[in-house]
C-alpha cells in the first residue's frame, strides 16, 4: 500500500515512542486494509476515475484508527494526498500543493462557521484548474479548533455542503446525525465536482468497509453475495 494516508500513517508510527492500541487490538489486522485478516476488504477496492483531488489534513492519530475512513478515499481517489496536523507547524508540501496552478482549493467546512463572503456552495473552477478539496479529518471538537487555528486556509472559498440525508457512518458515535463522516463528506464533493461515479463507488465502499468492521468485532461471518457486495461489484 503506497497511498497519502498509508504514508502517513507510517510516519506517525515511526516517530511515536510507544504503539497505539486500537480498540480490539488483539485482532491480527491486514496491514492493507486495517480490518481483522478474517474480513480482509481488499478484493472489494473499487476501480474507478476521478477529476477532483483531495487533500486530508488529518489530527494526531486519525491516520492510525482502523475506522478512520479518510483510508477509504486515499484508495478510491487517485489524487488524494494527506498531511498531519499541527497547531505550531505546517508541511511545506501541504503549502506547496495549495499554490499549485492546477488547483483550486476549496475548504470543506461548515458556513456557519466562517465569514459570509468565504461561503460557496457549488463547486465553479477556472479553466485549466481541477478541484480540490481539503478536508479536516478529526473529531469534530478537534475539526472546529483546526478550522479556527489553520490561517493559511483563510485565503480559500469554504465549501459548505446541504446535505439532505442523515449519515450512515456507524463505526462511530455522533450525538447528531448530521455529522458526517470523511469518506461521506468526500463523496458529496466528488458528486458537485461532477464526479458521479468515483462519488457512487465511494459510497458504496464505505458501506461495505462498516459492514466488515462490524462483522469482525461481533465476530460473525459476511455474506459477499448481499446488496451492499453486489452494488460495490460495479466498480471493480
């Protein structure tokens, strides 16, 4: 696995003075996938085409949970990339791709939350530039501080998205269910962005990824013949 996330994820871990321990910890993992080697979700890696990228600017340790699905768009989207953050210090590759003149970067975030002359809510880029969205991949507690604690974002359109349904997302809990998940959020960008299909594959990955993190905490067994395997079968 050579992806953004994966490389991240190397990284935190080597500089880390003592493992982290997931919850379930004893499962003997695939270090492709993150799940249980017995619900192993890499002949499920959909195979699709995207125009839009997409930056993770992931907290601490989001690059190292097994549920932590910015995973799951680093293997959909081709061109994802993913830097860690820091309150004190930026990646000058993050700064680097953000000055790139075949971008347009839109931060992904609440309007709420940002001044009213910043907020979009369609995806518009100029000729010659591909869109990018950049994601904060955390808690939401710790997704607000990062909004608020990251200036060099403050020069880009924040792309506040009206989502319609409630998040499917059941690895873990939100009091609201309005709180979407990274992959979720990603998938409402890709589709603005007109990227219908990688946004589809997306989707469907995503179900299929909880119901095999699911399955292999109980543990019980997953049927690869239901509607979720079948649906995601279509993008292999």
């Amino acid at each position: 696995m050579h992806h953004a996330v994966a490389r991240l994820r190397a990284e935190r871990i080597a500089r880390s003075e003592k493992p982290f321990l997931a919850r379930g910890c004893k499962a003997v993992r695939c270090p492709e996938c993150r799940l249980a080697v017995s619900h192993c979700l890499c002949a499920w890696r959909p195979q699709v085409e995207a125009c839009s990228g997409v930056s993770l600017l992931m907290h601490d340790v989001e690059a190292l949970k097994p549920s932590n699905t910015g995973w799951l768009i680093a293997d959909v989207v081709r061109d994802t990339s993913a830097f860690g953050w820091s309150r004190v210090e930026v990646d000058q590759r993050l700064l680097a791709l953000l000055d790139d003149p075949q971008w347009q970067p839109y931060l992904v975030f609440p309007g709420e939350y940002a001044a009213p002359e910043r907020v979009v809510s369609e995806v518009c880029t100029t000729e010659g530039k591909r869109p990018l969205f950049v994601l904060l991949d955390a808690t939401w507690s710790e997704a607000r501080k990062m909004f608020r604690k990251s200036p060099y974002l403050d020069r880009f359109p924040v792309l506040s998205l009206q989502p319609e349904q409630i998040s499917r997302y059941r690895l873990r809990r939100s009091k609201r269910d309005d709180h979407f998940c990274t992959a979720e959020v990603a998938a409402m960008c890709l589709e603005l962005a007109g990227d219908g299909r990688a946004a589809e594959a997306l989707n469907a990955y995503l179900d299929v990824f909880s119901q095999h993190y699911l399955a292999s905490k109980a543990p019980r067994a997953v049927d690869l013949n239901d509607p979720l395997h079948e649906r995601l079968q279509t993008f292999l």
